[in-house]
C-alpha cells in the first residue's frame, strides 16, 4: 500500500516523472492487436511507393495509440519535450512576447522589459502579421510555435500592425534565453493590490512571493485581488506553492485519485493522495523553502480569486482550495474544467509520452473534471464588448474528454455560456470583474460590493456557499 502511495506523489511531483516513476506491474499484451499492428508495419515496409523512416512510423504509432486516449494525453517529440522542460525550469528562448488569439489575429498582450521585441518597439495592442515573411493568417499553431521557436542569437523577421491597424512593419529581431514572468502585480485604489498570475511555472511560486515581499516593503496591502483569469494551469507544484503562500502550512489542497490496478480493496484505498501545504509538494530541487520568509499579513490578508472560463487545470485547484477552505471570495464566471493531472514519462532521449495519471478533486470533495469551479459571485463577461469573440470552449467540449464520476454537489452550474475574454481588457475601465473584486476589498466591504454587483445587472450578481508565448 506504501509502495502504491508513493507512485501516486511520485507521478504528481515533479511533472516530468523520472525512472522510479515507471510502472513496475506486469501487463497481458493482446497478441491478436499486436500482430496487426506489425503486419500493418510490415506492410508499409514493404509496399509503400517510397521507402519509410522507422523512427517517424513508430513515432506515428505511439501518437496515434495516446490520440485515442483523452485530449490531453499525448507523444511528445524533441521539440516539445524541450519546451515543457524549459516550461518547468522557468526559462525559455524567445523575442518576449506574450500573445492572445481573437479572432483571426495574433495580438501581443505584454512585452518583457529589455527583451528583443521591447528594444524592437513592439507593443501590447500590436498584432502580428508575418513571420520570416510568412502571413499567420491560416496558419496552425503548432506551425506558428514551430516558427517562432529557435536558438539563443538566431534572427526572426516579424511584420506587425501598430494597434491592429494600418501598414505592416517589418522588426529583425534576436531570440534570446529568457526568464518567463508569469506574476505581475499593480496598485489598486483603497490599499488595494491586484497580482496577475498568467501561468504555472518553475519560478511562479518564488515570483508570487518577491511580489507579496515587495508590497510589504509599503506595508500590508488592505486586500489582494489574485487574477488568474485565462490562466491555463501548468506544474502543479507552482500552484501548491502559490497556495501555500495564503494558506497555513498543513492545510489539505486538493486530493488525486489515481487508477488502482491491483484487486484488493487496500491498494484501491492507496491511490488516492491527499496533497498539503508542505514543502516535499512544492519545494524545487535543491533550492530552499520559497515560503520560509513570507511576510506575517500573507495569510490573513483578505483576498478575492478572480476566474473566467479560461482558467485551467492547476488555476482551479488552487481557485477550489482558496473556495473551500473560506480563505477567499471566488469572483468571475465558471472556470475551463480540466481537472486531471498528466505525468510525462521519458520513452528515449529525445521523446517522451505524456498520459493523464488521476483525477483531482477539491478538499471539500468537488470533482473539477468537466464541472469546473463554480465561483461565489459570479460576474461575466460582456457578450457585447468589442473585443468578444464568442462563447469559450470548455473541457466538456473537448472530444474524448473525461467524463465527471461523482454526482453533482449542491452547487447548482450555471446554465449560460461565459464568453472569451480578450487579457487586453484586463484592468480596463470595461474590466467589471475586477472592479467589483477590488469594491469588494475596500472600505465598507459589505454594502459597497451589493451597490456595485447591483449596478453591474441583477443577472450578474450571484451570491454562493490556458496564453502563449514566444
């Protein structure tokens, strides 16, 4: 039963699982498949007009065995098992743009400070055009991830729009190795601070906590306001870590429920993981407690969680255990609703197999998976603003999607459909989620956040118990 316990953890932490981590049971392969399976390989050896590549047909093979899984299983090839290792590490190589999708354009939401495209002059508002002269228009994304990845020092040629409009502009530019910035943070008026978390990543946690330290420097904020709107999760130690931030050491965050795949009812109990404030779920490799010197306030400070429904995966856990232990008010609309967990597994050097590993589920109990978090207050998004793109895609859209396995609780999902929201409305005077949180935060809490949810519309006021970048 240890032993099986230990699997579990070990397949959560760290996301890139290494050989302890392999499966050591056993397995009944069904001769009968995989006979076809080398007849059809034999086959194309020996038939097919041009002579084949073993590697990529097995590689085709293994792809094509993960694709009938659910949608986030997958085989990863070099490239991108280099980017989710560098995901992980927390740096990347890039021009430091990040962007958002609308409609048929590529708009550069933020620019990192001295990064080549800042020294270039681009913009957020800007919206790119070409790529080494290629228009994106029709393009896939993974072709467009393709193109703009590179080497430290290679030149990109990117044609860009100012504002979205008029001639196109042509930057040479140098990728360059760069630290993601995944925590931002902004004053708000009554002692208010608004931090953005935009993803989970190696350094999102020690982010998190420079932020909190340098707020403290000003004194305690009188509420904090965490935004992990069209956040799309990633590690989920980044995110145990950024709620290990408010929350006590001990406390219980979520818990995973894995496969059992022996028969007797101890080892069906042992693959369920409970997952706490501690530093074995949270701490980096040989790096010290990124929580050790917190300022006293972060734990007690009020504090509003703003979701939508691009909020994903590791943003809903951490989003749900905020809920659940009534350390924060839930603001927005309902979230994505993955609530499973991946574990990627080294096949060789140069490739590896990522595969949904367990479910996770809040600490009160409530399944995540294809339900999503269902906030407090719920305040959405204007489907008349201009930059609505139409109703958000959700997990329980998704082909081959994991099914929910527990009943509903007595939360009651809502039966509309949330728009997508554009990051660049973020903190503008459009931005009504984040006014009523920060009313919320300020004097006269209580009677202030009724007037505001109430002059917002009455259908929006609802009291209760994934971004990329290059």
């Amino acid at each position: 039963m240890k032993r099986l316990r230990a699997t579990i953890l070990c397949l959560l932490f760290p996301l890139v699982a290494a050989g302890p981590c392999r499966a050591g049971e056993s397995v009944v392969v069904p001769a009968a498949e995989f006979q076809a399976l080398l007849s059809a390989y034999a086959l194309v050896k020996t038939r097919y007009v041009e002579a084949p590549d073993d590697k990529k047909l097995l590689e085709g093979a293994i792809a094509g065995m993960l694709a009938s899984l659910d949608p986030h299983s997958g085989f990863l090839d070099k490239d991108e098992l280099d980017a989710v290792r560098k995901d992980e590490a927390g740096d990347y190589t890039g021009i430091g743009i990040s962007v958002d999708f609308a409609a048929a354009d590529m708009v550069v939401t933020a620019v990192t400070a001295d990064s080549p495209a800042d020294t270039a002059g681009i913009e957020p508002g800007d919206t790119v055009a070409t790529i080494d002269g290629a228009t994106i228009v029709g393009m896939r994304l993974p072709d467009i991830a393709r193109r703009m990845r590179g080497v430290p020092g290679s030149a990109l040629d990117i044609g860009y729009r100012r504002g979205g409009s008029g001639a196109v502009r042509i930057a040479r530019l140098h990728r360059a190795a760069l630290l993601a910035q995944t925590v931002t943070t902004r004053a708000m008026p009554n002692g208010v601070a608004w931090i953005q978390v935009s993803a989970f990543e190696g350094r999102t946690a020690q982010d998190l906590v420079a932020a909190l330290k340098t707020l403290d420097a000003s004194g305690a904020p009188r509420g904090i306001v965490l935004d992990v709107r069209n956040d799309p999760g990633g590690l989920v130690s980044a995110a145990v870590g950024v709620a290990g931030a408010f929350l006590p050491p001990g406390t219980p965050l979520f818990s995973a429920r894995g496969r059992a795949t022996a028969a007797d009812s101890a080892a069906a109990a042992a693959a369920e993981a409970t997952v706490t404030v501690d530093p074995r779920f949270y701490r980096r490799p040989g790096e010290p407690d990124v929580l050790a010197d917190l300022p006293a306030w972060a734990r007690t400070v009020p504090l509003v969680v703003l979701v939508n429904g691009a909020s994903a995966s590791s943003a809903e856990l951490l989003a749900g255990a905020l809920q659940d232990h009534r350390r924060a008010t839930v603001l927005g609309s309902r979230t994505f609703g993955k609530g499973s967990i991946q574990s990627i597994f080294p096949l060789t050097g140069d490739s590896a197999v990522k595969i949904t590993v367990a479910r996770y589920f809040t600490p009160n109990g409530h399944e995540i998976q294809a339900r999503g978090i269902t906030p407090d207050v719920i305040v959405a998004p204007d489907p008349a603003r201009d930059d609505a793109t139409g109703l958000a895609l959700r997990e329980e859209d998704l082909a081959q999607h994991l099914a929910a396995i527990l009943p509903a609780q007595d939360d009651v999902l809502p039966t509309t459909r949330a728009g997508v929201e554009s990051t660049r409305m973020f903190g503008t005077r459009d931005d009504k989620a984040l006014a009523a949180a920060v009313s919320l935060l300020g004097p006269g809490q209580a009677s202030r956040a009724d007037s505001v949810l109430g002059a917002l519309s009455p259908s929006l006021k609802q009291l209760g118990a994934a971004l990329k970048r290059w």
